[in-house]
C-alpha cells in the first residue's frame, strides 16, 4: 500500500483531497492530512473519514520525521517560506516530493542529491506556476515538431470572481492570502521583452503599464506585469522570441485604482504608522497628501490626478478610506492598515462563485507564413464548496502524484512539469475534469477576397 501525505489542509487542498480520496481505493492508497489548525484538522476527519489527520508543529524537527517516515510521496500546501524543512526532511528519510509553489535558488541547490538519491521533487505544478507552464510547452512543442519558430509569448492569468459575483465597484474580492495581493508588484522590478527591447518597470509603474485582454464569453480584463518574465525563455526554449511577457489579470478599472494606494505609499510594509491608534482611516489618507483646506475627497483627487467624479473615485470611496471611520489597530503598517480595510470590504459572501482566467497569445511562423494561437482557459467553482482556485492548483497535484507512484515518470531530479511525460497526462485527465483550454490558430495575414 502506497502512502500519501499532504502538508497543509487550508482551502487551496479542498479539491487535492477529494481526489486522492476517491483515487485511494482504486489504487490501494493510504492518505494522511496534517495541519498545524486542530479545527482545520477536526473537520477534515468529519469530512473524511478514512483519511488518517494530524494536528502537526512542521517547524518540530521531530514531529516533521516522525511523519514523513512511513510515507512514500509528500505533497507540500504549506506557505513556501516552510517548503525548506520539509525539502530536507524528505531527502534525508528518500521520500518524493510535490508541491505547487516556485522552485527557489535554496531548492535548486540540492539537485544533484535529488538525482543520486532516485527521488522526484517536481514544483511548480498548481495554477501559476503549473497548468500555466503545462498549456504553454504542449502549444509551444506542438509548433516546434512541425518546424515552427515562436517570435513572441504573451501570457496572463489571474483569480477573480465569476460573473454575477463580482458585484461591487472593483469586481474583485479575496479568494486566496490577502498578504500577497496588498503587496503585489511591491517587490522587484517587473522585467520583460517587448519587440525586442528589454522593458524594466518599477514596482511604482507596474499598475501603469496594462495590456489589454478579450476572453472570449467573459469580456474584458486588463494585464499588468509579472516580476520576471525573461526567465522563461530558457524554461520554455523562446530563443527566438522578440515579445516575452507574463502578466495577472484584473478587470477593467482595477489597476488605475490599485495604482492610487501606490501613489500614496499605502500599500508600504515597511515601517509602523505613527499614532494610529487614535486615527481614522480619514486621518490616516490626510497624513499621506499635501495640506490643503480642501474637503478630503478633493484633495485626495486632485493629488492623484482624476476627477472627483470618476469611476477610480467611486472606487476608493465605495471601500471607506475616505471615511472617520476609527481603524482599531495600534500598531501597523500603511500596508497592514490598507488590508485590514480591503478584508472587511472585499469579504465572499455565502453562494459565491470564484473564476479563474487564464489565456497565451503566441504569434509564430511556419516557413513564410505567420499565425497567431490563442489558448484560453476559464475555470468557475463556489467558494463555500470546491472553488476554481482549489481545482486548478488541486487537480494537477494529484494526478501528479499518481503518475509517480505509478511509476509514469522517468526523470529525476528537480522538476518543473515542462516535459511532455508529465504535461501530457496531466492536461489529458484534466480535460475530463471539466478544466480544458480552447485554442484557436489564425493567419496574422489571412489572404484577400476576391471582389
């Protein structure tokens, strides 16, 4: 009997789970769920009963082996910054390895020990990073075979909210860590190629510079860049490239408002706000803008350079940061602060539904002809059931785990699913899971009709 543990049992592991567990019969496997919430843990034994859980410190060097040990393959939906413990535990006891998150420099480093071991550590096989890198490489492999050159990759995805859910001026609510979406863009530099010139925008431009994206039944969205998207030129073999870009994905309107909060500073992590016990979040915006005697929606307006009846204003001021609201924290960030207001404002609501978009453009040529493919993807779940976000970074995982201990894996070592012996199968099962691409490929120069 095969033995599977997973790490973690928050939202994003509802639909890992239930796959394992209506899998588990079939093959003769043993799934155990640990997590460091009791209550988490409590109703997950509910839920499942055959499935063997565990409240779990997995900073306990002890505990941690103690787990791991019997098992055959672990699957890792912890926070990253916790990825490492697990990473050396299960090379030290010659354990597998899966996990949705980003192969990092910590991880990298360990290779050759994966491979002498005969083990597979394979990341990056969720939502983004995963199904991203896996509909990317079938297209881009499919117009290699047949002698085609890629001159440029255009891709974005993001998680939002489904038609009729999205019912309030930003069309956006939190469906996964609120940390990550206050402090996107903050870091580093978004760095990509554009017709080839290097572009490098700083975190304060990157909600500036959107591209605009049709899917097709979903209208509009609008694209900011990713961190760094020169990377997957080597990843994907786009040597021949001149446009390579990577972007998330928001609706129409978003990324000006978002853009304010930057012009402002609100969204800084780095420093405490001083007196902010006794402010309001009026208070709180008036210490970031010029005095003026102005009302505060008119100085706040004027300071970002939009009317004060636009559609960015009724944006800030539907959220209440303009308001006298007391905030209720001591101690805290502008970022802290900014999050605190977005989670009560942005909460999901009892029957709501969760979208995922994803979509490529790839212009390539095959001999003297050009053709442009677009590869789209829209996945839809209820948020108090299996949300698409838990599906489409669950599914994969899972019959990931199948192919390994199936022994459907031939390589070792660290691995990203860019190989057609994990792409294939995986997108395959994938289709029959109700999360399948629509493609479409159009000549860039489609020949003249004849009058």
């Amino acid at each position: 009997m095969k033995h599977i543990l997973i790490l973690g049992a928050g939202r994003s592991s509802a639909a890992l789970i239930q796959y394992l567990s209506e899998q588990s019969t079939q093959h003769n496997w043993k799934i155990s769920v640990a997590d460091a919430s009791k209550p988490a843990i409590t109703l997950l034994h509910q839920q499942y009963p055959a499935i063997e859980t565990q409240q779990l410190d997995v900073l306990d060097d002890t505990a941690r082996r103690t787990i791991i040990e019997p098992t055959d393959l672990v699957i890792s939906m912890l926070p990253a910054r916790f990825h490492i413990h697990v990473v050396r535990t299960c090379l030290t006891l010659g354990k597998h390895l899966i996990t949705a998150s980003y192969a990092n420099d910590e991880v990298r480093q360990l290779q050759d020990e994966i491979v002498d071991k005969n083990l597979i550590f394979l990341y990056e096989c969720g939502l983004d990073p995963g199904l991203d890198h896996m509909s990317a490489m079938r297209t881009i492999d499919e117009i290699t075979t047949e002698g085609g050159k890629v001159s440029s990759f255009q891709s974005s995805c993001g998680g939002l909210m489904a038609p009729g859910s999205d019912d309030n001026p930003w069309r956006y609510k939190f469906t996964w860590n609120p940390r990550n979406v206050v402090l996107a863009g903050k870091f580093g530099t978004a760095q990509y190629l554009y017709k080839g010139r290097y572009k490098n925008i700083p975190h304060h431009q990157v909600f500036k510079r959107l591209t605009a994206v049709k899917v097709p039944g979903y209208g509009r969205f609008e694209s900011y860049p990713n961190r760094d998207s020169l990377k997957y030129r080597a990843m994907y073999g786009l040597y021949d490239a001149e446009t390579i870009l990577r972007g998330t994905l928001r609706r129409p309107g978003f990324c000006a408002a978002w853009h304010a909060f930057i012009q402002l500073g609100l969204t800084d992590d780095s420093y405490e706000v001083r007196n902010l016990e006794n402010m309001t979040y009026g208070d709180f915006v008036r210490a970031y803008l010029p005095y003026s005697e102005d009302d505060l929606v008119t100085n706040f307006s004027r300071y970002i350079g939009v009317d004060i009846t636009s559609e960015l204003m009724e944006r800030i001021t539907w959220l209440g940061l303009l308001n006298e609201k007391p905030i209720g924290l001591t101690k805290a960030s502008p970022a802290d602060v900014l999050q605190k207001l977005l989670e009560e404002k942005w909460q999901t609501q009892p029957g709501d539904e969760d979208m995922i978009v994803m979509q490529h453009l790839i212009e390539h040529q095959q001999g003297e002809e050009k053709y442009l493919t677009k590869s789209s993807l829209v996945v839809t779940g209820k948020l108090n059931g299996l949300s698409a976000m838990a599906k489409t970074v669950g599914y994969p995982l899972g019959i990931a785990a199948k192919l390994i201990l199936n022994g459907q894996i031939s390589r070792r070592g660290l691995l990203i699913p860019v190989h057609q012996e994990i792409y294939k199968p995986i997108l395959a099962e994938l289709n029959t899971l109700g999360i399948s691409f629509e493609e479409t490929t159009d000549s860039l120069f489609p020949a003249l009709q004849e009058n």
